[in-house]
C-alpha cells in the first residue's frame, strides 16, 4: 500500500505524525511528510491511524 498526502489538503494539524510518527514527520511549516511511502505490517497500521485522524482528509492511500 502507498500513501500519498495532498499537500494543498494538509492545513498542519499534526494529528498525523502524533499518531503515527514513524511513518509520518513535519516539515518546517509544520505540515505532513511522508516518511515511508510503501508500508505493510505494523506502518501499516499506523498509516491507517493517520488516514482515518486526519481532519482535512488529506492522506489516502494509492494502488
Ligand atoms: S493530520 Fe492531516 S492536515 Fe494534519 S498534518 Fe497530517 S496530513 Fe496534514
């Protein structure tokens, strides 16, 4: 699975990288970067946190 954030989307809540900080980081702005782009397993889990927590539902996940 990959994921994908639309960075026009992303207002920089922070919920993301509070959720799931090993999957996802901020830049300087405080907005979302993709830290592992391909996760399985237990990232996996954790990007699902960050999908689902998102407000702005900016993160989704790509085929
Ligand atoms: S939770 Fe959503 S809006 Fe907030 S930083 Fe993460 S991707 Fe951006």
């Amino acid at each position: 699975m990959k994921l994908r954030v639309d960075a026009d989307m992303c207002t920089g809540h922070g919920r993301c990288y509070a959720l799931a900080p090993d999957v996802f980081g901020a830049d300087e702005f405080g907005h979302c970067e993709i830290r592992v782009t391909d996760v399985d397993g237990a990232l996996l889990e954790q990007a699902l946190l960050g999908v689902q927590n998102c407000p702005e539902q900016a993160i989704s996940f790509e085929d």
